[in-house]
C-alpha cells in the first residue's frame, strides 16, 4: 500500500508533542489532564512513553531519509503504525461519584468486563464505596 511519507512525519511529529507534554507533566506527578497519579503508574506511564517516543524517533529518522513522496507498506505495519502514533485510550474508564446509583452506572457501563470489581476500584481511588442496602455510592 503506497503512503504519503509527509502525511506519515506530520503523525510522528504530532505524537513527539504529545508524548513530551505527557512526560513533563509526570514530573509533577500529574496526567496530562491534571490529574494525580500513583507513583507505580507514574513510572509504568513514563517507561511507556519514553520507549514509544524513542522508537518514533527512530522512525522520524527513518521517514526523513527516504526519496521521494511515497513509501510502499503492508497493511500489517500500517496497522502497527497507527497504533503507535494514533493511540486509543486502553479499556473502559468506569467513573464514579458520591451519590451515583449503583443501577443506573450498571446501565451506563453495562459492556464494560467484570464491572463490579472495576466499580469497587473506582470508588475505593476515590475514598468512596458501594452501598448495596441504599444502592448508592457513598463515602468510605
């Protein structure tokens, strides 16, 4: 399958950013929307994005030293491509909050695996719990 080798540097650039804003915002100990991490995530996160942004390095080098316009890839490595520079994000954020009914997050989340157990995660991260004689979330 032939490709754009711009189209293909302009993703790599775009995901560089993205990375180098992520890191420097694990430094504070936060995600990039903010949010306080725990310290085992913060240096999985970091080792993630560390090794993703120096094999788009690699592949930034790579792009720049070909001839031409085009590049010829299979669809297999294309496919691989666009998981390492358009990520999505990994499984089901369950969210929970004081007051939610725990019947009415069961509808919101019904595809979601194992819900229960990813329930009781969420509220316990969050100080919180699952009352089932009220059937609500409410503080631990």
């Amino acid at each position: 399958m032939a490709t754009n080798v711009s189209d293909l540097s302009a993703g790599v650039d775009e995901r560089l950013a993205e990375l180098k804003s992520a890191l420097i915002a694990l430094k504070d100990g936060k995600n990039v929307k903010g949010e306080s991490l725990a310290k085992n995530t913060i240096s999985t996160m970091r080792h993630h994005f560390t090794r993703d942004q120096r094999t788009l390095s690699l592949i930034k080098d790579l792009l720049s030293s070909i001839p031409g316009d085009t590049v010829k890839l299979q669809e297999a490595s294309l496919v691989g491509f666009n998981q390492l520079v358009y990520p999505q994000e990994v499984g089901a954020r369950v969210q929970v909050t004081e007051g939610d009914s725990i019947l009415a997050l069961l509808d919101k989340y019904g595809d979601v695996k194992d819900l229960k157990t990813k329930m009781e995660k969420a509220a316990e991260k969050a100080g919180l719990k699952l009352n089932y004689i009220t059937g609500l979330i409410d503080k631990a």
